[in-house]
C-alpha cells in the first residue's frame, strides 16, 4: 500500500500540484482547504497518514491549531507535519510543538520531495528494499 500523505494548503493550485508530484513519485495524497477539513478527514480516515504537509496560514483553523489538534490525539501524535510557510517560525517553538521540520514558500518540487523522502519512502523505492 502507497504511504498517504495529507496535504493542507488554502491555496489551491498549489495544493494540487503538489498532490500531483508527490503521486508521481509513488505516494498516495488526501488534499485538503483548511485545517477544519484535515482534521474530519483525518478522523474519517481508517488509514493514518505517513507525512502531513501543512501550510500554517489557513482559513477556519490555522496549522497551528491543527498541530495541537494532532498532537493531542494518541492516533496522530507520532505522524511527522512538514510545516509549509512563506515566514518559517523559529526553529525552537517548532520543536516545541512538535513539528518535525520547515519547508519556506516558495520552493521547487525537487525541494518539497527532498524534505519528505526524509521521512517516508514511495511504495516503488521500499519494494526495491524488500528486495
């Protein structure tokens, strides 16, 4: 089975483009508006996410309340958020919230699969391991 990635980002062309790589590349993506949706999509969903990319600018609930949310919740807890911004926080409070790492606005596809090959593999490259 593909590892899922969320994606949360109110932007939707960028969304979507990142969905698109990221499939591309052997990962499976739930693509969502605002942190109000990643979190009932979250709980809806039976398969728990590999990565969650998370934009912190958002609609509804920020990715600040999403990470609370997360981190509060023993299911998701230990699920590694990439934290999506133009204007990264300081790398302490991020430890502190348990935030796993930055990935600052803009940045190439090459940059984005970078960040999450760091913490998880695309089916076709862990097949080849099994090997």
């Amino acid at each position: 089975m593909k590892p899922t990635i969320f994606v949360v980002e109110d932007q939707a062309d960028l969304r979507e483009s990142i969905c698109d790589e990221l499939e591309r590349a052997g990962f499976a993506t739930v693509g969502a508006p605002h942190g109000e949706k990643a979190l009932a999509l979250l709980h809806r969903s039976a398969a728990r996410p590999s990565l969650m990319l998370l934009d912190l600018l958002l609609p509804h609930k920020d990715g600040w309340e999403v990470v609370a949310s997360m981190k509060a919740d023993p299911n998701l807890r230990d699920v590694p958020i990439v934290v999506m911004s133009a204007v990264p926080p300081q790398a302490t409070s991020l430890q502190a919230q348990g935030v796993a790492a930055t990935l600052p606005k803009p940045f190439t596809m090459e940059e984005l699969l970078f960040v999450v090959m760091r913490f998880v593999q695309p089916e076709k490259r862990r097949r080849q391991h099994r090997r």
